[in-house]
C-alpha cells in the first residue's frame, strides 16, 4: 500500500444516530436515542461487538430500532446471532445489544479502507397521530489496526426532527488520467442540502478541503475552500514535473462541518500504469564520424514498446559530455506519434586535437535508466579509429578478506571495415572505490599489445562488514571518459564470519600482592585476524581443593565487533603457594586459551622481578602513526626502572601485522634502554593488535629472559557514514502511545564501528511547516546560513521548529544531510543554523522544515523522541550502535514523516535522513532497511491481526 494518506485517513466519525423533529406533517415533539460503544473482540474467523442503546420517550413519540445488520466492504460477514432483531422504546431505559458473526476477507479489498457498518432501520412513531418515518442509519466503526477503539467513553447523540436533512457532496472531475508532467486537472465539488418530502437547495458557505497528500504526487491551488452560492467549489489538481510510479492518486473530499460526509476521487497515472520493461530505443545509426568543424549530424531515436509499436510522449535524456567535443540542440526530448524524437549535433570548432578521438552520447528513458542505448561520435579522416569499445571483467566474487585478485579490462576500436583493433599504449583510470569495499594497487594502467590495462584488487580486512552486499568498479577511457566498463564485485564471505583463535592477554599472571587487581584481555578474531564478535565462558577458579585462588568478576563475556572484551581478576587476601590453569572457551567452535596464575611471596634474593609495560597515547586510531612507550620496570613498583645496562636485547612483533606494523615491517629491535619510544602504523582495522615482547636482561643474578604480550587498542576513525533501521512496533496500554524502535549504526569510511560513546543526535519532523525540493542552499561562515530564494521563511518558530536535509538525486553529501537547529531568522529567504559547517556552499537541496505537531481533524497530535539527554544525543556501544525510541498518539499510524540522525567530531559532520512512516501495530517494513533516497517507500504490509481491522 502506497502511504499517501496524511491528514484524515482515519479520522473518528463514532456513532451518530438521528432520531425526529418538527417537519411539515407538524409533529414538534422530540425523541433521543444514543448508541455507545462497549467492545470489539474477534478470534482469526469471528467477532462479538456489544452495543448500549438508549431511548428517551416524550409522552407523543415513540422509537423502535428494527432491521438491524452488520456489513463490510473489506470482509465477507454473516451474523450468526443477535440478541434483539428489534427493539420497541415503550419508556426510558437502555438495551444491551450483542452481535456475533463470522468473518473472512474479501478476494479483493482496499486495504486502506477497511470499514466495518452497523445499519439498521430507525421507526419514529406518533402516538397522537399513527404517522411513521422510517430512516436507514449507519455506524461506520472507527479502530485502530490493533482493534484498539480511538475513544471508549463518547457517546455521540443526534436529535433530529421528522423532516431529516442530510449534506451531500457530488464531486465531478474534467479528467481522471494523467499522461504528462504538470497536467492539470479541475474538480468541481457540488454540495447540497437533501431534505425528506421537500427539495434539495445547494449548500452555501460550506467549508469543503480535500485530505493533503505528499507534494511528490502533485498540488492543489487549494487544500479548503468555501462553496458559492450556488453550493460548489472548485479545486485545480497539477500533476507533478515527473510523474510518480503509483498508478492511481485517491483524494478524499471533506466537509468540515460534518466530517462524516465525504467521497473520494480517483486520479489516475497513464505511465504508471503501462510496464514499460519493454521498451526499446532504437536508432538508424549508432556511429557518427566527424571531420570538418562545426560539422552538424541529426540523431534520430525512436521507442517501441514490446510489439515493437511505436510508443508517444515517452522522454528521453541525453548525457552531458565535455563541451570541448561539441554540443547538442536539446539534452532531452518527448517522443512524437511516431515514437520519434529529433536532435542536432554540433561538432566544435576546433577539431584538430581530437583526431582519432570517440565519445558517446547516451540516451536512456527518464522513467527507467537501464533502457538505454549509446551513440558514438568519431573524429578522424578515413581508416582512422572509430567505435572504441572498453570491457572489463564481468564480476569477481570475493570470499576471503585481504585476498588479490587481477582485473583485466580491454580497450579496442574499429577501423571502416569493421575490423577490430587492440588500443595499445591507451591509458585506463578506475574510478574512486569505497576502502570499505577494498583497494587497488594502482588507479591507473596502460593497455599492453593486447589492448589490456591489469588492475589488483584487495579485498577488505573486515569482510564480514560487506558480506552479502555489491558494488561496481568503474573504469575510463583517460582520452574520453564517456567510454566505460565495469566490474561488479559481489561480497560472499565464506570463513570471514566464524571464530578461528581465542586469546587471553596476558597469558600468565603472577600474583605478588593479596587482594591484587589484574584486567585480563580477551581477544577473539578470525582465520584473518580481524574481531570477532562471540561467546566466551571463564572457568571457574574454585575446583574442589579447598585452595582460594581469587575471583573474576564474570563467568561468561560477549567480544564487541572488534573482537574485544575485559574482565577482571581479583587475589585472593591470602596468596596461597600454588598455581592454577584456567581455560577460556569460545562457546560456538568450542576454542580454548589457556590463562595461568602463579603465586609468589617475596623471599630473601638479590634478584628482582621485571615486568614489561607498553602504554599509547590513550589508544591508537585507525589509518595513522602513532607513539607507543615500552617500559622496563620492578614487578609493582613502575617507578623503578631497569638500569639501561642491564638490557640486553628487545623485540617487539606484532602479531596481526594487518592491523599495525612498524613502518612496513612487524619487528622492532633494540637494546641499552629500559624505556623506548616506537613508531607504530595502523593499518585500516579498528581492533586488537596483538604485540609480543622478548626482552633479554640481568636481573641483579643472572641473565634471564622476559616475555609479554600486551593489547594495543585501535579505534576508529571519525563518523563517516549512519543509517536508520526500523526495529519494532509496541502499544503501550498505560500512556496510549504508539512507540516505534529504531537503531542507528555508525561506522568510519573503513566501515569500523563507532568508537563507544560517540554522540549520535536523532530528531524527527511530524507536523511540515514547509517542504522544498531543490530551492535550498546551504552556506558555510559563522554562522551556517540556509537560503532560499523563494522566501518561505516568514512564519517559522524558530523555539520549535527545526530544518532537515533530504537525499535527492546527486545531494548525497553526509556534510549537509540530516538535521539541523534554527538559531534566527535572518529575513524570509534565510536563516542562521546553530551548527557548524565547513564544505563548499551547496544548492538545489531539499529539506523540510517543521515540528513535533501536527493537526489530524483539527486536534493536535504529537510525535517525538524518547527519554533524550538534554542535548538530544545518544552514546552508541561497542558495536557502533544505539537504539532510540518514538513515540506518538494513535491517530498516526500509518501517517509519513522524517526521520533523521547526525554525528559531530570536531569539523567533521555526519548527517542522514529518510523519508518513513509510523507503523503502529498490525503495518511493519517490507523491507529490512528503508531506501535512503527521501521518497516515501512501500513500508506497510497488512495482516488480519487477531482483532478485527476496522477503519475508514
């Protein structure tokens, strides 16, 4: 179901019920009756719904209630029981009314309409007079797709007179379909007052709105209007510059004095409702050869459909090429009756330099991109190059991180006879890719006698972070960069993904000191080295000996995304004379490490304890050189260094050398200090490096060998990308709010999680107070300015609304994406923003710009984030991540809004945005991740949930 729905999808029409007046037979006396709500309750098959019905008699009129049924448009629904089929008021009093039936749904329904109606026929009997008037009433039922009825305790009353009167709304429309951008298309809505036994007269001064859709399927002139004299109003429906892929627009039309009384339209798109995965552009001649300046070549194109019939009023969009080569009469183009459309090269003035040269000129359908078909323009005299092909290979698989593969592409040419040629000597650039997606050795290559240009490939370290995901790798032509090939690179980890060492970092402990404390690293990664995130189960130090060996304080731990995990071991107060062996588990592949304590009170010797410490600038970050200092020291006692004579050789290795090395190599050697500063180099992992220290010394006896092995932590670097993942739905019985979980996830530009603690801000836009498309501009200076040239500013509340930055087309940057605070208004097309920007100025944005608030059938309904700091920000865990909660009332589900999150490090800005819809229970995501690309998606799918849908 497309959500297009905002402001009255489900408003609440509870229970009316009209019961007599005074009309022109001359009965003046009056009789009540209200019916209330009590229950809706309903198995997968079945339903019971109980009604109270009161009646208030005068001592002249009376009231019978007969004829009573259940129906539903949505659902094929037979009463199997009712308490009373009629009920006579003889006096004041109220009746029970109990319906049960069977239910299942219809074959086809809509799905945004799903109505439940009690009807029945409501008598109205004179006693002084015998006269009757007989009037069909209906109940549309209002719930929400929990079964959770919108207001349980109003009861809605009507008292009428024996002549009913009843509002009317006939809307007519001068067209129903549309076929082109921009088309309008007028709706006059005739509104009458209908009368029993008198004639119907239009209803002046009515206030008549049709229900605001997304301006993405086009405008009104007006969204409320008030009828003439002669009862109508009329609304101008423009269709938007690009028609949108839904078939059909549907536009409920209100009175706003009784919202009951509506009806719908249906406006139609003819594109969308033809499949053009068909069609096919055609041209008399793809190859074009040039050899005179300002030399003119007509491009003819046609489409065809899949009868190959010729298809009108399709455009096609041509992409620009450098102007040095020339020009073209239009960059785009609507097919004539004839499927055709006509366009003018121009070959530029100067020739001379591109001899020899090719570029294409690429036409593709705006409706779908992949229908495509490419031109190519030459420059030359005869036998020279032409129709100059780049191939690459088609797809490489990659299963194992750090892994190389060769790419080869192909450069080749045609000469006039149609004989191909190898390109030789021709350079070949590969476009940017991603590090998370891997490296290649060289961005550029020259094609060799075959025409070939070879490419290495890496994969990534953290493969398991892309797994399952693809991307292509884009190469050129250096000469004409329009002539391109790719090669697509699909991530299928095969080992990348499971446990394959376990360690215990230190892996010996000798304990000197009762109650010592000892942080213990534990350390899990892959057949690569790269973390791990898994179970690992401590061994109980107490095993039956009666021995106290101290405590950890946990017996099981989870390692976070970058394989990491601490627990603490505490001496007992009592050092006892013995050892003791743990073993550590990893609970998946059953990997064992073993983690060793040894006990040992001081005794009279002349030798003395050393230990080797390594300490960082708080930790190393990824991508960078960093210091590290090895200490040699006294065993509890970090102040009393070795004498430097007394050392004689240290190494220091590193063991996942993929993660840091020392300058290129992963062993660092010296002697004749007992402190050394080393240079470190971190590689593109964030995680555990591994170092292994070997230090030969004398320790006041003898020579005699150290050895440890220290942690070294690596962060990530700074925010470079987030998105926004629906988690799950709940209604909360005790607030009466819907609460929506959402999880954002951080990662740097190599793909690492978040450093833990890093503030994310997530905000939200319920109510729009103004929504642009590609009219904003972002400027940078102190302060950040936001500009706009149409001045839309004029009524913003800059103490509630805020600003936020949608996707759109090629306005991608995380710089400007995302949410934004309004510190002032500067005049109607600017405003001064209260973060901090430092890229270039940007335009053509779209953005939104409003609040919490917004109105459904003029209440305020609200929408936010919940339990916030005071600064709106979320720490994300060791796995780069948070989880934040919205919540809002129960008339919006189903209703659009913004969603949006944003990290600040210092001058760097991450930003994203989406464009969503609140799913309350019984709607959840057709997909796992809604598209970042500010359009609404087709977010909801509709179960028949364990209590009966009912709205309309």
């Amino acid at each position: 179901m497309k959500v297009i729905y905002s402001l009255f999808f489900m408003f609440l029409s509870f229970f009316m019920v009209g019961c007599g007046s005074t009309g022109s037979d001359g009965i003046g006396s009056q009789a009540e009756v209200t019916v209330a709500y009590k229950s809706l309750s309903s198995d997968a098959t079945s339903g019971t719904l109980i009604l109270e019905i009161q009646s208030t008699q005068s001592d002249d009129m009376q009231v019978m209630i007969k004829d009573i049924n259940l129906s539903s448009s949505q659902y094929d629904i037979t009463i199997t029981s009712i308490t009373q089929n009629e009920i006579l008021f003889d006096q004041s009093g109220t009746v029970e009314l109990t319906v049960t039936f069977n239910y299942t749904a219809a074959a086809t329904r809509d799905i945004s309409k799903n109505d439940l109606v009690l009807s029945y026929q409501e008598v109205k009997i004179s006693k002084l007079t015998n006269h009757e008037v007989v009037e069909k009433k209906e109940i549309p039922l209002s719930v929400l797709p929990s079964g959770l009825i919108i207001d349980t305790t109003t009861t809605t009353t009507t008292t009428t007179t024996i002549t009913a009167e009843s509002l009317e709304i006939i809307p007519f429309l001068s067209n129903t379909t549309i076929t082109q951008p921009g088309d309008t298309i007028t709706i006059t809505v005739q509104v009458n007052i209908n009368k029993v036994n008198a004639p119907s007269v239009p209803a002046v001064g009515q206030n008549i709105f049709i229900e605001t859709f997304d301006p993405q399927y086009g405008s009104v002139d007006s969204y409320i209007k008030t009828t003439d004299v002669n009862g109508r109003v009329v609304f101008t429906y423009q269709a938007p510059s690009k028609l949108p892929l839904i078939s059909k627009l549907p536009l409920e039309i209100y009175s706003a004095q009784d919202m009951t009384v509506h009806k719908e339209v249906e406006i139609f798109f003819a594109s969308s409702m033809t499949d053009i995965s068909q069609y096919q552009i055609k041209v008399p001649a793809t190859t074009f050869t040039v050899t005179q300046p300002l030399e003119k070549k007509t491009i003819e194109a046609y489409v065809i459909d899949g009868n190959n019939r010729p298809v009108s009023g399709i455009n096609l969009l041509v992409d620009f090429f450098d102007p040095k080569q020339g020009k073209m009469s239009s960059y785009s183009g609507v097919t004539n009756a004839n499927g055709q459309i006509t366009l003018t090269y121009t070959a530029p003035s100067d020739i001379a330099s591109l001899n020899g040269q090719s570029f294409s000129i690429h036409l593709y359908l705006e409706q779908n991109s992949s229908i495509e078909q490419n031109l190519t323009i030459h420059f030359g005299v005869t036998n020279a190059r032409k129709d100059f092909t780049l191939r690459a290979d088609s797809n490489v698989t990659v299963a194992q991180s750090g892994s190389s593969s060769t790419i080869n592409v192909t450069l080749s040419y045609q000469d006039e006879n149609n004989i191909t040629h190898p390109a030789v000597g021709e350079t070949i650039i590969a476009d940017f890719l991603q590090p998370m997606y891997g490296k290649l050795g060289s961005y550029k290559a020259v094609t060799d006698a075959s025409g070939i240009a070879t490419f290495t490939y890496t994969s990534p370290d953290r493969l398991q972070y892309v797994d399952g995901n693809e991307t292509n790798l884009t190469f050129y032509w250096e000469q004409n960069v329009s002539i391109t090939g790719a090669t697509r690179l699909i991530f299928n980890a095969q080992t990348d993904g499971q446990i394959a060492k376990l360690y215990v970092v230190p892996s010996e402990l000798i304990v000197t000191e009762p109650n010592q404390q000892q942080t213990l690293q534990i350390v899990t990664v892959n057949a690569n080295n790269v973390g791990i995130s898994t179970n690992v189960q401590i061994e109980q130090l107490a095993n039956g000996d009666g021995i106290d060996y101290g405590v950890f304080d946990r017996t099981t731990v989870t390692t976070d995304a970058s394989g990491r995990a601490e627990i603490l071991y505490t001496a007992p107060s009592a050092l006892p004379n013995a050892e003791r062996n743990i073993t550590l588990t990893e609970l998946s592949q059953n990997i064992s490490a073993n983690f060793t304590l040894r006990f040992q009170n001081a005794t009279e010797t002349n030798a003395t304890l050393y230990d080797i410490n390594v300490s960082t600038e708080n930790s190393l970050e990824v991508d960078s050189e960093g210091r590290m200092t090895v200490t040699i020291h006294e065993v509890n006692n970090p102040n009393n260094l070795i004498s430097p004579d007394y050392v004689y050789d240290v190494n220091v290795s590193s063991r996942f050398a993929n993660l840091l090395d020392f300058n290129g190599t992963s062993l660092y050697h010296y002697s004749g200090t007992s402190v050394k500063v080393i240079t470190a180099t971190t590689k593109t992992l964030s995680g555990v490096a591994l170092l292994d220290i070997n230090a030969t010394i004398f320790d006041g006896e003898k020579n005699t060998t150290i050895n440890k092995t220290i942690p070294v932590v690596i962060m990530s670097g700074p925010v470079s990308a987030l998105s926004l993942v629906y988690a799950s739905s709940k209604y909360y019985n005790e607030t009466g709010l819907f609460e929506d979980v959402w999880t954002i996830h951080a990662v740097d530009k190599y793909s690492n999680p978040a450093q833990p603690g890093t503030l994310l801000h997530p905000t939200l836009i319920n109510g729009k107070k103004i929504i642009n498309y590609t009219t904003g501009s972002i400027v940078p200076g102190v302060p950040v300015q936001f500009k706009d040239a149409t001045n839309p500013f004029a009524n913003i509340d800059v103490s509630e609304d805020r600003l936020i930055v949608l996707p759109y087309v090629d306005r991608l940057s995380k710089a400007y994406l995302g949410g934004w605070t309004i510190s002032s208004i500067v005049d109607n097309g600017t405003l001064d923003l209260n973060e901090s920007y430092y890229d270039q100025q940007v335009d053509q944005l779209k953005y939104i710009i409003g609040s919490e608030k917004r109105v459904l059938r003029d209440q305020i309904v609200l929408a936010d984030i919940k339990s916030k700091q005071a600064d709106g920000s979320y720490a994300v865990d060791e796995n780069g991540t948070v989880q934040f909660v919205v919540k809002y009332d129960p008339l919006l589900p189903g209703h659009t809004y913004v969603l949006a999150a944003t990290a600040y490090t210092d001058s760097n800005r991450s930003g994203t945005s989406v464009v969503t819809n609140f799913r309350g229970t019984g709607f959840s995501s057709s997909t796992e991740k809604i598209p970042n690309d500010g359009n609404d998606h087709d977010v909801i799918k509709y179960f028949l949930p364990s209590i009966l849908i009912c709205s309309f």
